[in-house]
C-alpha cells in the first residue's frame, strides 16, 4: 500500500555559525528553517525505510539550488562548504527525522466533545465560538463548517 512519509529537516546548531557573515541573513534564515517533506512510499518495492531517507536527503539538498544565491557551484561552496550534493553534505549541517503517522484532525474532534469541561477557553473569539457551537450541538467540526448565527 502507497503512503506519504514526513521527514522532518532539522538544522544542527554549528550551522547557523558557519553560515554567520558567508550568506545574506535572509539565505541563512532559509536555511536554518526546519522543514517537513512529504515522501511517496511503499507498496510494492524492495526500497526499505534506510532508501528513502537517503533520497530524502538528496532531494533537499538539490531543492536548495533554487535559491539564486545557491544556484551556482561557487555560491553553494561558499554557502555550505560543498560544490557537491552529497549525504555527507547533508548530515554534516541537517539532520532527519522521520515522522510518526499523523492523524487527522477530524478523527480525533470526538475527544473534545468527551473532555470539553477540562477544555480551557483561548480567548480567540472564532475558537471559542467553535467550543460554545461544539457544547451546544456536542459534534465538532471546524470553526468554518459552523454556521454562522
């Protein structure tokens, strides 16, 4: 069966270092931003977990060739120290994580009817009104699936 892995892309701390006074702060901001992709998996393939991560990692690092600054071999050596776009390069600065499966939202609405008198209010007005519509009809849904009154 077909599934979307995430893979959560986080930066190792000596990056925002290395990057200090090589990059544009707004480059290093990109880079130093965690990201989540989303991998097409399974079904009927000898690929096991180990593969996609290491595609993963490829893929990330060739997406950062779209930053003008990084298109170049010369920009992405002065940037990350590498004219390459290797594993090597990757788990030298990020590191990656793959998630556990993610519920939906809508699967889990049933627990806030259940435990709505533990529930705090926010102090958000459309939230709120969604956890009054919620008390009042005892099925959740999203504050714009409400009507509003």
């Amino acid at each position: 069966m077909r599934f979307y892995a995430q893979y959560l892309i986080e930066p190792r701390p000596e990056l925002a270092a290395w990057l200090c006074g090589r990059v544009e702060p707004d480059l290093a901001d990109i880079l130093l931003e965690p990201a989540v992709l989303v991998n097409p998996e399974g079904g009927r393939s000898v690929w096991m977990p180990q593969d996609h991560a290491l595609t993963v990692k490829l893929v990330y690092l060739a997406s950062l060739r779209q930053y003008t600054p990084l298109e170049t071999d010369a920009g992405f050596e002065a940037a990350l120290g590498s004219t390459r776009i290797s594993v090597g390069l990757f788990d030298r600065w990020w590191t990656l994580r793959l998630l556990p499966g993610s519920d939906n939202t809508e699967s889990l609405r049933q627990f806030v009817v259940k435990h709505l008198g533990s529930v705090e209010r926010t102090g958000n007005e459309l939230v709120d009104s969604w956890l009054e519509w919620v008390r009042d009809h005892g099925e959740p849904k999203v504050a714009a699936d409400r009507p509003r009154d």
